[in-house]
C-alpha cells in the first residue's frame, strides 16, 4: 500500500507471454500514467551504472561487451538455467529498480498525475507492490504463452519454458491479487475488459 496521498498506484504484473503490454496501452489510453518496469530495469544497468559494475563484479566481464553495454542474452542465459544465479541478479538489481520506480512516482505525483499504472512483470519478486492500491495480474495457458515467447523474443521452445519456469505460479497471482485478466481469447474481448476495468478503478478514484 502506497502512502502517497491522493495517489493511486494500480500494479499490472502476470506470467511472461500472457499480453500485459495490451493491457497496458488501454489504460494509458485512459488516463493513467505509466511506469514500464522493464525500461526502467534496461536504465538501471545502462554503461557505467554502480549496477552493471555489481553485475559485472559477480558474473565476470563475460556479460559485458567490449563497448561496456550488458549483453542481456548471455546474462539471460546464465540465470535462467540456474535458479540460485538467477535470485543473486535479482539481489543486485531489485533495489535499482524499485529506487528508480519509486523516484518516478513521486515525480509523476509532482506533476500532479494522479492515477498510476505501474508495468511490472516481477512486481511481487522485487516488492514493488508495497507502492500498489490495487493489483491486476494477466495470466494465459502454457501453450499459449510459450508460442506468443518465442515469437516475441526468438527463443528456442526450451528457452521460453525455462523462462516460463522461473516466474511465480497461476495460483500465486490468482491469490496476490485484487483483478485477474484471463488472456486466451482475441485481442478485442482483452481490450474490452481492461477498458471496462480502467474505467471502473478510475470512477472509484475520482468519487473518492
């Protein structure tokens, strides 16, 4: 829970591959500023951050390019075969991250943006949460979400269900959770529950 008064933080997180994205242009488009958690995760690792040199301190200059950029892949590749390598990333990273949402918050509430969509695909893992109000997770059977994977990034059937495999389970989020959107089904009915959605937290808001 946010203590930011008058600001409402909404949290849109999921299983990778469930179409989170979608759900996050339709909010945006009313009304609701965004934060991408994954833009902000690509900004705390940029050449010369005190991250990238913690990263590179513990995973070697084997995960930096001769220019002294990450190379994601290579990082990806590592972690997501090994579990503990995997929580150590994470160890480095969450507070960089979450310091930096926490810092566009306020900015947004400077600015005085009031309803806030805050992208998040590991918010419960990074406790990115504790800034939420309300918690939307997107969620899509397995088959589903390894095609729409490996499509998007170019994965191997393997690599997307190791991917897959290392995020948190359906019952977590059903339970973590104050909204569930199931996205099995054509691009229109999501859009049209996220719509209503959007709609619904905005009212509430506004009647406060």
């Amino acid at each position: 829970m946010n203590t930011l008064s008058g600001i409402t933080v909404v949290g849109l997180t999921g299983q990778t591959g469930a179409g989170k994205s979608t759900v996050s242009k339709i909010f945006a488009s009313n009304g609701f500023a965004v934060i991408n958690a994954d833009i902000v995760a690509r900004q705390v690792v940029e050449k010369g951050s005190k991250c990238l040199a913690e990263i590179e301190e513990f995973f070697g200059n084997e995960v930096i390019d001769n220019d002294g950029n990450l190379e994601r892949k290579k990082l990806a590749g590592i972690v997501f075969s090994d579990k503990t390598k995997l929580e150590t990333l994470n160890t480095i990273t969450y507070p960089y991250i979450t310091g930096e949402i926490l810092r566009q918050i306020n900015e947004f509430a400077e600015r005085n943006e009031k309803l806030i969509l805050l992208d998040a695909p590991t918010l419960f893992e990074s406790r990115a949460d504790d800034f939420c109000e309300i918690i939307i997770s997107v969620l899509a059977d397995e088959e589903i979400r390894e095609k729409r994977i490996i499509q998007r990034d170019g994965l191997t059937s393997e690599q997307a269900r190791k991917r897959m495999g290392s995020q948190l389970d359906e019952e977590f989020f059903s339970t973590h959770s104050d909204y569930i959107i199931h996205n099995n089904s054509n691009i229109e009915t999501v859009n049209g529950i996220a719509k209503e959605l959007s709609e619904k937290i905005r009212d509430c808001y506004q009647n406060k």
